[in-house]
C-alpha cells in the first residue's frame, strides 16, 4: 500500500513536469518534495524502534543500578512490569519530527549541509527523547511504587514531553538561519507556456492509461488460485501425544496444532500479508516474542492472561521472507515470469486447557508453552523451506 501511494505522489510529480516543466519543478521543490508527507509510511519500523526503546530503558535502569528482568519488549522491575507496546515504539514522534523537520530546513535554511544537518536531528532527537520518555515512565513507576499508576495517560504525557524537545531544537537552530536575505523567487512568462494545454492533455491521456493498465497487470501477476493448507504433525517430545487427528499434540492440558499454508507461484504477496494477519492475534495487549531458527525468524503472539500462542515464520523461494519490499518484489517477478518458488506460512498454536490465575503460576506455564511453541518451530521448518522451493 505504501508503494502504491508514493506511486500516486510520483505521477503527480511526472505531471507537474510535463506541464509546467523543468524551471518550474527547480523553484517548487521543497513544497513538491513535502508531498511525501502524505503518505502514511514507517509501519515496518515499528518492531525495529520497539526493541531500541527496551534496549534503551534496560540500559538507564542498569546505570541507575535498579534491578530489572527484560524479555524482548517486557521489562519487570520490582513495583510491576511494563510492555514496549506498539503505540510506545515512537513511530509518531519520528515521523511528525520529520515532517517538521523538512518544513524548518526548507524555510529556515538555504545551505545543503545545514539542511541536512536539520533532517538527521530530526531522526536522532526522537529516537533519544522517545526513549528517554519511556524510561521516565519506568523510573516513576519504581520511585512511585505503582506500575499502572506511572503508565497512566503515557501518551498524552509523551506528546507534551515531545512538543518540548522540539522548542529546543527549534530554538538551537534559530542563531544558524539564513532565511535573511532570500530573494523572492518570481516565476515570469514561461517560453513554453503555449504548449501547456497540449501537455495537459497528454499526461491526462497517460494518467488515464496507468490507472486502467494497473489493475490488469495485477489481474495478470495472480492466479486467483486460494491457498492450501497443510496439517503438520509435529510429533513433539516430553509427555506430548498425538490427538485425534494428525496435525494435533496434546501436552498435558495444552493442545498444539502445526500448519504449513501453500501459496500458488501465481500470487502477490499482499494475500499472503493478509493471510497472516488473519492468522495472527490481533491484540494490542498480546506478548509479543520471536524464536530464531536455522532457516527462519517465527514471530509469536500470546495472549496477556497467559492463553492461546501463535508463531508464524514465512519463506519464499527456499528462503525466510517478510512484509518487506524485497518479498513482495521478489513474487512479483515470481509471478510475471513463472518462477518455480511459492511462499508458504508455517502456523504453531498452542491452546492451554486451562485457567490459571496465580501470577508465579501464569508465568511458569507462559514459559511452558513458549518451549512448546520453540520446539514445534524448529521441527517445522525444514519443511517450509522445502516447500518454498
């Protein structure tokens, strides 16, 4: 979806050329390259900017000498634990400083280096200050005593904490502007202004052919065939046996269902996103964690009360695959000239048969059911990479 976006934004840069031309393009820009504002982009920084905000908070606490226990993006200190959710990784912050950032270089500033200077301060200084934000709230909840109580309103706290920081940065930048003497720019008669109606015409005309050729080119990359699943039997050690069907493990009460889902070469990668999203727990209070095998990277989710798991590892062409660009060109291609690798998505679930309340209780059989999920990964993707193949 990003891709397409900045598809759009790309046409209309392609119109304004084509119509106004070069000349014009030079004087606008700043205003036409801060249309990449639109476009709501950064999503797949998220996990990457989760981690460096635990990353972050673990490290103050171990200066500060507090004790502390982390897992991925949980961190327990004694007054309760706290998660490195999806809304605290700072995503908002960066990309609101970047926006401002661009607006601040292109106005307050004519130098490249300084401009520059500005749009790399605008990526560090939220990445620090996010952190740091975070850790305050860490640190309050320990002196407080109360871990809720700190995290409560975290957000509306962060986006004043934030507002903050960039005064600052504003006010270091101010001595350093060199709006001063601009001279205005006055675009006069353009030599080929006569033309612009014809030039309008045509890029319409071309507009016109993207926006009907598109949707049959992507009728072109997909088979429309629906994927296949697969029962996987796991098989796993440890008191486990096999239920009722084959691609069932009881372990004591838990219940550990495996899966491979099969896609057809003649697919886009967008289905298989899909197909995982409606395969994963959506649940901003899941626990998030991730199991490093030798041919993939399984991201797992697991209920906050302790329940349902559910790890997932992707491959294409013989190899691990993600969301990324690279995935989604890579099937294109797959698509378009009948490549013999398909993507497939490797499911572990685990169901716990029962209802534990007790907090030392809970977190024992959490750990459980993690060495479950582990040990069904591990087994499973030597055949996901096989059938990626």
């Amino acid at each position: 979806m990003e891709g397409r976006q900045l598809a759009v934004i790309g046409m209309v840069w392609a119109l304004v050329l084509s119509v106004f031309g070069w000349p014009f393009v030079k004087a606008m820009a700043a205003p036409l390259s801060y249309l990449v504002f639109l476009v709501p982009f950064g999503e797949f920084m998220v996990p990457s900017l989760q981690r460096w905000t635990a990353w972050f908070i673990v490290g103050g606490l171990n200066v500060l000498g507090i004790p502390n226990y982390h897992d991925d993006l949980v961190i327990e200190i004694p007054a309760g634990s706290f998660l490195v959710a999806e809304a605290c990784a700072g995503l908002r912050f960066m990309v609101a400083a970047l926006a401002f950032g661009a607006l601040y270089a292109f106005t307050m500033f004519q130098s490249p280096w300084r401009r520059v200077a500005v749009m790399a301060l605008a990526v560090i200084v939220p990445l620090v200050a996010n952190g740091a934000r975070a850790l305050g709230i860490v640190l309050l909840g320990h002196y407080v005593g109360n871990a809720e109580a700190a995290a409560a309103d975290h957000v509306v706290y962060g986006w004043v904490f934030f507002s903050v920081v960039i005064l600052l940065l504003v006010l270091v930048g101010m001595p350093f502007r060199e709006d001063r003497d601009r001279a205005l720019v006055i675009l006069s008669a353009y030599p080929g202004s006569q033309r612009g109606m014809a030039s309008l015409v045509s890029s319409a005309l071309l507009c016109s052919m993207l926006a009907v050729g598109a949707p049959a080119f992507a009728h072109i990359l997909d088979s429309g065939e629906p994927p296949t699943t697969l029962p996987f039997q796991l098989s796993l050690a440890g008191g486990c046996g096999s239920g009722s069907n084959e691609a069932v493990d009881r372990c004591e009460n838990a219940v550990v269902t495996a899966s491979l889902v099969v896609f057809s070469p003649r697919t886009t990668w967008a289905k298989v996103s899909a197909e995982r999203r409606k395969l994963m727990i959506q649940s901003d209070e899941a626990l998030t964690f991730s199991i490093a095998t030798d041919g993939a990277v399984w991201h797992a989710r697991q209920d906050r009360d302790g329940g349902t798991v559910v790890a997932l590892a992707s491959w294409l062409n013989g190899r691990p695959a993600g969301d990324g660009l690279r995935s989604r060109l890579v099937q294109a291609l797959n698509s378009l000239f009948g490549g013999r690798g398909q993507p497939v998505i490797g499911v572990v679930a685990v169901q716990p048969g029962v209802s534990i309340t007790n907090a030392a209780a809970q977190q024992r059989y959490r750990a459980w059911i993690r060495k479950l999920v582990e040990a069904g990964a591990t087994s499973m993707t030597t055949e996901g990479l096989a059938l990626s193949r």
